[in-house]
C-alpha cells in the first residue's frame, strides 16, 4: 500500500517516485521518471513531466504544469496557474526536445499566481516572485520580483515578509531575522 495519496481522478504512471506523506488531488498527471519529494501536494490539473525533482514540502497549486528541465529544491510554492517553460523558441512542427534548458527553483522560493517563468533561469533561495510577473533573468537570494519583465524591488525574510533596508541592515518585523544588504544582495546574519 502507498504512504502516499492520490486522488482517483489522477494518474501517476509506472516509473514515478512519490514520497512519504504526499498528496496528489483531482485531474493531475504525474508521468514515469518524475520524482517528488515528501510531504508536497499537488493540486488539482497539475502535470509532472518525465525527468522532473520535486523536493519535500513543495506546495503546487491548480493548473500548473512541471516540464522536463525543471527542478524544484525543498519548501517551493508555485501558485494556482503559473507556468514553467522549457524550450526559448517553440515551434509545433519542429522537435526542440534536444534544445530543453533547466530552470531551478531554490529552496523556499515563491511563484505567485499567473506568474512566467522563462526556462534557463535559477531563482535564488526565498525568492519572490509577484503574480503575473515575468522571469526572464536568474532572481537573486530574498529577491522580490515583479512586473513584465520581472525587476527586483524590494527583498523578502524567509518567512515571507517584505523587508526594509536601512544602512544596509533589515530586521523581519515579523519574526525578527536580521540581513545584510551588500554588493547589490541580501544575506541573513546572526
């Protein structure tokens, strides 16, 4: 019997690794060579493609689709219809599958609804992006990121809380962790 659940509306081809504890909902399609980690869950729609890693903790919500090249580390939520791509210049009666790039997404990263992320980008640990924006660049660390294409302005805690720099130092109001912004980027300090 599974440690696992899966909807009985969903699929999950032989060949899929689920981890302990993982939730997979109505209509999703995980195919053979996906892995996900413990603890996720997938939403309602999703697609996990061959050769994709999910990492533990991963939240995907409705409708979005995880394509082959794209790497997703511990603690990543992707928001209700965001998208992934994996090739830069699709054609339909020309096969790129030899042209797909990877796109890693770094732990504790957030994607926010209808937001794009262009293939052969990395966002950094606890990146933010903002609904509906578009990522075409790698985002640094803590890097909050919004509009078309996707420009930092500001920089996110780890918890999530938008952060206020002054003379260099934030201080989360929310949970009292302290960062350090140098060289155009944010570290946390002890």
């Amino acid at each position: 019997m599974a440690d696992y659940f899966v909807h009985q509306s969903s699929f999950v081809d032989d060949g899929a690794r689920i981890g302990k504890g993982t939730k997979i909902w109505h209509f999703s399609h995980v195919m053979p060579g996906a892995v996900i980690g413990e603890r996720c869950i997938l939403g309602q729609n999703v697609v996990v493609m061959p050769g994709t890693r999910i990492g533990d903790n991963v939240k995907i919500q409705n409708n979005v689709s995880i394509y082959e090249g794209v790497e997703l580390e511990n603690d990543v939520f992707c928001g209700p219809s965001c998208v992934f791509t994996n090739v830069m210049n699709p054609r339909s009666h020309i096969s790129r599958r030899h042209q797909y790039q990877k796109t890693l997404v770094r732990r504790g990263s957030s994607i926010g609804a209808n937001a794009t992320i262009v293939c052969g980008v990395t966002l950094g640990e606890y990146g933010f992006i903002g609904a509906g924006a578009v990522v075409t660049t790698d985002v640094l660390p803590y890097a909050l990121m919004v509009g078309v294409p996707a420009r930092r302005v500001g920089w996110m805690c780890q918890c999530g809380e938008r952060l206020g720099v002054a003379g260099g130092r934030a201080r989360c109001a929310a949970c009292g962790s302290n960062y350090e912004e140098s060289g155009g980027s944010l570290r946390p300090i002890a």
